[in-house]
C-alpha cells in the first residue's frame, strides 16, 4: 500500500471516490509527475515509465491518503490536529482489510503521524517524493531493500 498524505481542492469536490478518480486521471491516463515518481521508485527503475505500464501499475497497488478530507484548497495547507486524530482509526481500520505486506508513507510528518498496528504490518517512510531536496536513488534503494526483505521472509 502507498500512503500519501491528503489530497487538497474545494470542499465541494470532497466525493467519496475521489482518490479513485485522482490515480484513474493522473496516474492511468495523464501524465503527473508524482505518480510516475512514486512508480518508479517501488518498481526501482529509473527508465520511461510507458502508458501500459502506468495503467497496469496504478491497478496492482492500492493508493491511500490518510487525511479524509481537504485540508485546504492548495497544497502546503497542514492538516489540522483534529484530522490527524480522526484519520488514526480509519487507517487501522483500511489495514485490516487490505492486508498489506508494505505500506510505504510518503511524507515525514505523515511518518510522525502513523499509529503502529498489532499486526506488523512493515512500514517504510520516506520523505515525500515531492519534497525540495529529494533524493530519488536514495529512497528508491531504501524502498527496495524492504521489498527484498519482505520477500526473503516469506
């Protein structure tokens, strides 16, 4: 699972299926840099990323923010402290149904954020790929070995 922070826009764009919509649009059929970034650095690749293989990575993976709600209208609003304790239990809740070997959480704050689950499940946080100063090689080694790890465990 890939654990991005909060989405921002108007409140009355606040639907339910939104993030299905937002990964359909910018990571299936458009091309947005943060999806392609974040693409790359789970399957460890620097190379293209093609149409097809945006489409078929972005149905292989589930995408989840764990803010519920629009913090504000543009990015770099903070979420408040009561989003932040509102999203614990729902985010507990989501693991327990999907069931992830991984969730990789984009973001240091969204890292400060993250309760710990009874079940394990591995955690890998890094800062968010849209971040001044990110480092793709560094994080896309750190994001691989986990997966390396999870894989020899099992």
């Amino acid at each position: 699972m890939i654990l991005g922070e909060a989405h921002y826009g108007d409140h009355d764009e606040e639907v339910l299926d939104f993030t299905q919509k937002i990964v359909r649009k910018l990571g299936q059929q458009e091309r947005f840099a943060f999806f392609t970034r974040v693409q790359k650095l789970v399957e460890n690749r620097t190379e293209f990323v093609t149409n097809d293989e945006r489409k078929k990575f972005w149905e292989q993976v589930a995408f989840y923010n764990y803010i519920q709600g629009f913090p504000g209208n543009t990015p770099r609003i903070r979420p408040t402290e009561k989003m932040w304790n509102e999203a614990a239990p729902i985010y507990l809740e989501t693991l327990k149904e999907l069931k992830p070997d991984l969730v990789i959480i984009l973001g240091n704050e969204l890292w400060d954020h993250v309760p710990y689950d009874e079940d394990n499940t591995c955690l890998c946080g890094i800062p968010h790929p849209s971040s001044f100063g990110f480092e793709s090689d560094k994080w896309r080694e750190k994001i691989h070995a986990t997966i390396l790890n999870i894989k020899n465990k099992s």
